[in-house]
C-alpha cells in the first residue's frame, strides 16, 4: 500500500520523466515512447518506470535499452526539474497491460459480434 506522498511523487516523476523522454530521444529509432507510471519505494530512494513503446518488436527492444542507457542522464534532468531530498534511482521496465488490454477487448469484440468458432 503506498502512501499519499510516494502517489505524490510518482506523479510528478511521472510527469517529468515523460516529458524528458519527449524532449531528449529520438522517437524515429525506437518507436513511441510513453510512461504509464511510476512506482516509488517507501524510502523514496528507488523508482520504478512502466513504459509502453509503440513500434515493432525491435524498437522496443531498442527503446528499453535506450531508456536503461540514459537512465543516468534522465536522473540527472529530473533532478534539475524536481525538488525532492533524494532523487530516487530509475529503474525502467516494459509495461505491455495496454497491449493485453486491447487484445481483451478485441476478444470481447469478437464474442459479441459471433466472432471465429461461432455457431448460431
């Protein structure tokens, strides 16, 4: 169960690494880059970031390779952008529950219009 304030710092972290993100890697080489959110430790020393990547399966290979190259970078930016006592260390991970959540409901779709193996 995480506190108001690690909610409130992910947030913003959040906010600020998205923006990062937006500003300082190239989209073209590793696909569309999106923070979906930002999960902070009770100490708020550590920081992990759920990124999604629209593009084919090697850009997201080289997307989240990107993110784990500057990570140094990005903590150094967020630190300049965000007041905290610490900067918590990021750790970014991919998050595919957008993609899973599409393929439910195409399911969804399916079953209501009497998809594939239907037979009324």
């Amino acid at each position: 169960m995480s506190t108001i304030r690690q909610q409130r710092v992910g947030e913003l972290l959040k906010r600020e690494i998205g923006e990062i993100i937006r500003r300082e890697l190239p989209a073209d080489q590793v696909g569309l880059i999106t923070v979906n959110d930002v999960e902070v430790s009770g100490d708020l020393r550590y920081a992990t970031v759920f990124t999604s990547i629209l593009g084919t399966a090697e850009q997201q290979k080289a997307g989240l390779a990107l993110l784990s190259r500057n990570r140094l970078r990005i903590q150094e930016l967020v630190a300049k952008a965000v007041v905290l006592k610490n900067i918590p260390r990021l750790r970014f991970v991919f998050d595919d529950s957008i993609v899973r959540g599409n393929r439910v409901l195409q399911i969804i779709d399916e079953l209501e219009k009497g998809g594939p193996g239907d037979k009324k």
